[in-house]
C-alpha cells in the first residue's frame, strides 16, 4: 500500500537529494534534476521494442485487481518491463525510492546505499550505487531492478513503472469507513476509479482551452491524449495512482495542479463569505463544471479525500509549480459549494456563434413539409463530434438532396450550452459543400449501406 503522502518522512530523508539537483532531506532546495550520465535513444532509434502505452478509451490502462500495474515494455526495458541498467540514473532510482517509502539504512559512504521495503523493512534489500563513477554501477543497478522485478512489495512496481516510463504521478486517497477485516467494497474501488478519470478528462479539456462547462467539446481528442495514462491502486482500495508520461501527459498534470488549487481557495472563498464569484476567476486556471463534479464523485460518501501529484525525478519540477507540492484536501463539508459551481458553471457557459460543416446522418419531420430536423455528423467548425439542427423546409430539403449525393453541407448558427452544446440553433446559409472524391465515395458508402434507415427516418415522428 502507498505510504500516506502526509506521512511525516515521505519522500523526504538521506536518500532524496544527495545528488546535485536534489533538496537535501526534504530543507534544502529544489532545482532541476541534471540529465542521465547517458543519452537517451533518439525516437524511432532501434535501441529495442517501442512502449505499447495504448489503453482503453476511458483514459487507464492497467489491472483493477488492487495492485499496480507492471511498467510497460519500451527503450529503456527488456520484454518484462525491467529497466535498462545502462540507461538508469542512480540518482532518479534513489528519489523514486524515497517517494514510494522506501527507506535508506547506511551503505559506504560516497559509493552505494542500501534501501529497505516500506512499513517493517522486512524483505529484500536493494543496494544502489551513489553514481556512475562507482566501477561496479551497472551490476548493483541490475541486481536492484531485477531484485524489484520479483519483489512482493507493491510501490515496487509503482517504483519500475516511473523508471521504464518518465512520468508525473497524481495519487487519489478517500478516506472511507472499512468493511469486514479492513476490505473496501467493490463499488467504492469503482467510485474512486470513476472520480479519477473524470479529473484527468478535466485536466486535459482545460488543456485545450478555458471554459466554464465544456458539455461536448474537446471532449474527442481529450480522451485520446489519456491513453497513454497508466494506473495502480493500493491493495486497501482506498488510493489510487496515475502515471501521465512527461510527454505528452506533462500539460494536463501541470493544468491539474492549478486547476485543484485554484478550486481550493474558491471553495474556501465561498464557504467564508457565501460569494460564489471566485469560481469565475477560478476559470482561468482550469476550474470547471467537469471538474468540480469530479471533486464531487470523489468526495461524495467519504469522510475525506486528498489528491497529490508528484513530478517526475527525471525531468524535474515544470516552470511556475512547486517542487514538492502538498496534497489538496476536500471534506464532504465543501459539496454544497462544489455543486453550487457546478450549477453556475452549466447555467453561466454562454451559446457559441458558429460556422460549421457536417455530414447529414439522420432527417426526420412530422410530415411530408415544412420544417425537420437534421443530426449532423460535424467535420469542421465545432469541437463536437454530432450536432442536431432544426431546418425550415427551404433548408430541409437542401440538406436532403445534399445527403443523397454523398455531400456535407455548411450552416451557421449558435451552438447552445443547453444539452452540452450538441444542439445549433438559428440555423442559416445552409448550402452543400464540395469535398474530395475520397471523402465523397466514403459518405455515399455510407449511404448505401443505410438506405432503410435514411427512408425510415425521413418518414413521420415515432
């Protein structure tokens, strides 16, 4: 189980920050950690088999059975997932072990370390070379991560995982009342994973652009940039952690960072004055509808939730962020101004004027006249994947014939928040639009393998 990040001596102690770059113990500074004694491959270079880093499109990949997931194969390890010795900093493996609790019990002074498991200390024990000037650096490196490969001990996969793939982790804890001998239920593991992804959708809509209540926009090639996120829980069930790869997940964990911050002083704005307008402000930092019911799902039952993240060793702190950030706490005492936010955020998104074109995907109107409407498959002129127009007959039967021949159409209009802006109100200018044959051979095989369904729904309302 992850050692609670409040938990005097995390990530603190001799081991983080002997090295140049590094704060000693936890009091001295925090500068850049120096780049690898070796160069890393250039992308594409045949240094070994490319990380598979797909996942699902919920934005995880990994395991749900309660313990972290085994670090994906790529550049820097061999086919399990262990580590290239050659290509490890010693200094990166060291503040990785301080991060996940592991603790430094003496070693030769100048040359190597050794490191014991977290809690009892009981286990094997790893001896980590201080540089790469000790002469047998690459053998203690290799005994170390082989050693951490076939240990019991949960963060030491969390500890390989941020080897084998440099990257920023944010950990989720819900304090939750136990079950029988200490268990979690089922649906409170899925809670927590639920709450979680909503967040790193959030981060990674705030990434794309600052909105109040973003409904359907973004929404596409914001979960396409969370594929890469690898996941593990702790054993209780009660935390969490995720990995977003310094590149390209380093924008959403910096966006995340400010968002969560800037949501903290608005709550405690609100909950001390009763003026919601913080929240406005709070937009700019990444605040937003989508993260604010996040907070709520997360908190939502519990007695208290804590989200941290933590930078990754090898690329250090981001510019404009703390080196060691402190956990941001919510109480269930915070819902009433989270869901209050919420609400504003929705209400307060103004309609969006725009010009976009689409493919007609389904046509329907009470009668043989007047006007119908049209669901429209958007190719361009809107961050949303299928909008639905309302079309006087004039327009109606332009976009019909449209479809007929294989051909998008243009309209402008306003795209409403109402719905999660999926509905364009207003609409105009509805003319056909010239594509290449490629695109219109692929709309009229779509059409042909839909005719029923294009006739039926040209017919009357269900």
């Amino acid at each position: 189980m992850h050692r609670p990040i409040d938990d005097p001596g995390f990530g603190d102690g001799p081991g983080y920050g002997d090295g140049p770059g590094y704060g000693g113990g936890g009091s001295g500074g925090h500068g850049p950690v120096p780049p690898p004694y070796r160069p890393h491959p250039a992308p594409g270079a045949p240094s070994g088999p490319r990380p598979d880093l797909s996942g699902p499109r919920s934005g995880f990949s990994g395991s749900r059975s309660g313990t972290p997931v085994a670090p994906p194969a790529g550049p820097w390890a061999d086919a399990h997932g262990v580590p290239d010795p050659g290509r490890v900093d010693p200094r990166v493996l060291g503040a990785l072990l301080a991060r996940h609790g592991w603790r430094r019990r003496g070693g030769a002074a100048g040359r190597y370390s050794r490191w014991t498991p977290p809690g009892t200390g009981t286990g094997t024990s790893l001896l980590v070379p201080e540089s790469r000037a000790f002469p047998d650096c690459e053998d203690l490196l290799g005994e170390a991560l082989a050693a951490l490969a076939h240990s019991a001990t949960p963060s030491a996969r969390e500890v390989l995982t941020g080897l084998a793939v440099p990257s920023d982790e944010i950990r989720w804890w819900r304090d939750v009342p136990p079950g029988p001998a200490g268990t979690v239920p089922w649906t409170v593991r899925e809670q927590l994973g639920s709450a979680a992804r909503q967040l790193l959708l959030a981060g990674a809509l705030a990434v794309r652009g600052r909105a109040g209540y973003y409904g359907a926009r973004h929404r596409r090639p914001a979960q396409a940039s969370l594929e890469t996120v690898l996941v593990g829980a702790s054993p209780g069930g009660r935390g969490l952690t995720a990995f977003l790869p310094v590149e390209p997940g380093r924008p959403i964990a910096v966006r995340l960072y400010h968002a969560l911050h800037a949501a903290r002083e608005a709550v405690d704005y609100q909950r001390a004055t009763g003026g919601t307008e913080a929240f406005d402000a709070a937009v700019e930092a990444g605040v937003s509808r989508e993260l604010t019911e996040a907070l709520v799902a997360l908190v939502r039952g519990t007695e208290g939730a804590r989200i941290a993240l933590e930078w990754a060793p090898a690329a250090g702190p981001p510019e404009g962020c703390a080196a060691r950030p402190g956990p941001v706490e919510f109480s269930p005492g915070d819902l009433p101004a989270l869901r209050e936010a919420s609400a504003r955020y929705r209400t307060g998104e103004p309609a969006v004027p725009v010009r976009l074109t689409g493919a007609v995907v389904r046509m329907r109107r009470s009668g043989p006249r007047g006007e119908g409407t049209v669901r429209l498959r958007v190719l361009g002129g809107a961050e949303v994947p299928h909008v639905r127009v309302t079309l006087d007959e004039e327009a109606y039967r332009t976009a019909g014939h449209a479809h007929l021949v294989g051909l998008p159409i243009r309209v402008s209009g306003r795209l409403e928040s109402r719905g999660g802006f999926r509905r364009l109100t207003d609409a105009s200018e509805v003319v056909p639009v010239q594509v290449d044959e490629v695109e219109r051979d692929r709309l009229m095989k779509a059409l042909h393998e839909n005719l029923d369904f294009f006739g039926e729904a040209c017919g009357p309302e269900d």
